[in-house]
C-alpha cells in the first residue's frame, strides 16, 4: 500500500531519467569544453598546469568583428522579429475569431518538416531562376537576375522565416489571455491607440516579448547552419569560427576557449537587453 512519504518523491523520482539524461550529456560535456579551454597538455598527454594564453589569442581585431556580426546578427533577428511577430500576434488574439485556429495550425506546420527542406525551399525562391527573380522581371522591375544568395539579405530573411515563431507563440499566449476590457476601458477615456499600447498593452505582456526576445536572440547569436548554408562563407560568424576551430585536427582546445569566450559576451549581452527591455517596455508617464 502505498504511504504518504513514498507519494510525495513520486514526482522526483519519474524526473531522475531526465536529470541523469541533462548531466550526461549537456552539463559533462560543457565542463570538459570549459576545462579544455584552460588547462594545458604536453606532447606525451602529461598534465601540464592552467592557462589563459589560449584566450588571449583570440584578442585580435578580426575576431572582434566576428562577434560583432554575430551580436549585430542576433539584435536585428530579434527586433525583426518582434516587429513582424507583435502585429500577426495582437491580430490572432483581438482579430483572428474563427481564423485563429487555422492561423496557428500554418505556423505550426513548418516544424514538422526537417529544417535542410526549409533552405532548399528558399534556395529555389532566392536563385537567379528562382521565384522571386521571376516575379521581378515579370512586373518590369528589373531585367536582370539579382544575386539574392550568398549575401545578408539570404541570411536575414531565412533567419526571421525560421525563428518567427519563437517570438510570435509567447506573444500571442500573453495577448490570448490579455482582458479586452483594458483595452475598451483606455479607449473610453480619451486614450489614443499608441498610448493603450504604450502604457498597457506593451507593459502586461513584457514578460512574454522578453521570453520572444531571449529565445531567438540565444540562438541566433550561435547559429551556424543559416549563415553557412545561406551566406556561402562571405561574411563569419561565431558558429563558423567555433566549428572550423572544433573540426580542425591540432585546434579543439582553441574552438573550446572561442566557445567560453563566445558564451561570457552572450551573456553579458543578455543582461544588457534584458535591462534594455525592461526600459522600453515601461510604461510612459505621458499625459491624456
């Protein structure tokens, strides 16, 4: 028979497969890439001491610009996003009535398919033959095929189709469950509608537009197979560098400091956009 004690640790104990699963291999691996970027070897596998000369070597202008275009890379995928995601969001929630449903069945529906069809797909639309050079030349807008793959134009436009939902779903979960009476309520006092956004509807669901924000700028700051497949080498990113580093025969434990060094600016850059954030999404003292 079952007593109290034992039901109470019946939860922890369904959890136990997923802790020993997350500590084998996320939280090990991560140790020894951190220990990896640190300590030094000998040629005979001896252990040699600590050391922070494998991070100083990245102490170069060229990498600089590497992580600036990967942090200037995840910024405008955010604010893209959020600029696209809030409108289609607020429209499926106040708007959307019976095409709520079929509106979230399409966004959803992109998941089920592996993510290599989603580039192909748009290697067809962005090609010198592809849909949109067709398009263009049919309208008489150009006469000749534009060069829109391997370029930041390719990057940017797969980047936002891919994490576009990653910002929409939290924003339309917060707006799903915002009262319309608010609303109703600042319209009938005089408020404008860029006041009720300002200094409502913004402020109750900032929580869930810094949820939107985080989960596609982490991402975005490492990603890897977008640039590479969409940009074609032209311009480097942190994901580039860490896997030619990685991949490399003699140059792992440098991909390993490139990756610790790459971590600490995300998050430093994290807590700056999360106090950015919570500035913007403030409401406004104005007056009505």
């Amino acid at each position: 028979m079952k007593t109290p004690q034992l039901a109470k640790h019946y939860p922890f104990a369904i959890g136990i497969p997923a802790v020993i699963w997350q500590v084998v291999f996320f939280y090990l691996p991560l140790a020894l890439l951190v220990a990896g970027s640190f300590l030094i070897w000998t040629e005979e596998g001896g252990f040699a001491g600590f050391s922070l000369e494998k991070f100083t070597f990245f102490f170069r202008p060229p990498y600089f610009t590497v992580i600036g275009a990967s942090l200037l890379l995840a910024l405008s995928t955010s604010i893209l996003c959020f600029l696209i995601a809030y409108p289609i969001a607020y429209y499926m929630a106040f708007r959307g009535k019976k095409w709520k449903n079929l509106l979230l069945f399409l966004l959803i529906v992109p998941f089920w398919t592996n993510f290599l069809l989603h580039v192909y797909a748009w290697f067809y639309v962005l090609e010198r033959e592809g849909i949109l050079n067709t398009l263009l030349r049919a309208l008489s807008i150009t006469h000749e095929p534009i060069a829109f793959l391997n370029s930041t134009f390719a990057i940017m436009i797969m980047m936002i189709y891919y994490y576009l939902p990653f910002m929409l779903l939290p924003i339309y979960a917060s707006l799903e469950r915002f009262d319309s009476k608010l609303l109703e309520a600042s319209y009938d006092l005089g408020a404008s509608w860029r006041q009720t956004l300002c200094k409502i509807t913004l402020p109750l669901c900032s929580r869930a537009i810094k949820t939107g924000f985080f989960l596609v700028f982490i991402p975005s700051f490492g990603e890897f197979a977008i640039p590479e497949l969409m940009g074609g080498d032209r311009v480097m990113f942190i994901g580039n560098v860490v896997s030619q580093f990685i991949l490399g025969d003699e140059t792992g434990s440098l991909g390993a400091s490139f990756t610790v060094l790459s971590c600490i600016v995300l998050v430093i850059s994290a807590l700056v956009l999360y106090q950015l954030l919570s500035w913007f999404l403030k409401p406004r003292a104005t007056t009505w």
